[in-house]
C-alpha cells in the first residue's frame, strides 16, 4: 500500500476504526489496514479488501474467514452493520442477529475500554446538544433584550 492509498483508506473510513468505530485521536495512534478477507485465504490486496481498523481489532480479527456462515465478521463496507448490532444505554452492544452476537465476541467489542468510549462518546453528543439549545435560547433572550432596550430608549425620548 502506497502513501497515497493509505491516506484514502484513512479517509474513507473517517480516520476510525471501520470494525468498533474508534477514531484516531481516541486512539491516541494511527489505525492498521485489515485484509478483510485474509491474503492467506486469498484475499485480493487492494482497496477493495482493505478495512481501516485498530490494532485491537486487527488482532482480535486476525486471519479468520468463514463468509458463507452465521459465524462470520461483518464487513463494514458491505454490511448494515446496524441490522446486527443495537448499541445499550450502558455502552454495551447487544447483537441483534446470530451474527451479530459472533462479530461482538470475535472482535471483543464490549472490552471494558470499549464500553467507556461508548458512553464518554454518549455524554458528548448530549453536552453538544445541551450547548447548542443554550446557545439558541441565549440568541432568543438577547433579541428580546435588545427590543425591550429600544423600547424603552423610544419611551424615554417620547416623554
């Protein structure tokens, strides 16, 4: 893989792990490429076949390749990963199908550091949320200040 594939590959999975969505700069490093279908069971090395994954992942993962079974590992650039998975309120996922439930165990997606981003991420998205309303009801009370103001200016002077 040349540099500028790789910088493709970072791309199209948006700098995350493209197996339990860890990013980059939660990574604190660089993420591997995975040969989702392994080259030691054949797979092609190209784009096609390169999945943007974490060292955790990639490890977990390793070389395995049973795609006709239940007992497989999702492609996320194929599988509706959401068809399989439901993500908890305690951060943990909950596979939705049979193979769901293999692709979290096979790729230990509810490792204790896991289910911490998952709910740091959780408590992010609401405090970005929360921030946004106050920001919305502050630019509501400003406006309204702002009449009150003129409205008084425009009394003071008519009296």
């Amino acid at each position: 893989m040349n540099p500028e594939q790789r910088e493709a590959l970072q791309e199209r999975f948006n700098f995350r792990c493209g197996y339990c969505g860890v990013s980059e700069t939660d990574a604190g490093a660089e993420m591997t490429a995975d040969h989702f279908q392994p080259s030691s069971k054949g797979g092609a090395d190209n784009s096609s076949n390169w999945i943007y994954c974490c060292h955790a992942c990639n490890e977990f993962k390793s070389n395995y390749w049973n795609p006709d079974s239940v007992d497989r590992v999702l492609n996320p650039l194929v599988d509706d990963i959401s068809e399989h998975l439901n993500e908890m309120d305690d951060g943990q996922l909950r596979g939705r199908t049979v193979t769901g439930n293999f692709f979290i165990q096979k790729l230990k997606l509810n490792r204790p550091t896991l289910v911490a981003h998952r709910l740091q991420r959780t408590r992010r998205e609401h405090m970005t949320e929360r921030y946004k309303q106050l920001e919305e009801r502050i630019a509501v009370l400003e406006a309204r200040l702002a009449e009150i103001e003129e409205s008084t200016n425009e009394n003071e002077q008519t009296e």
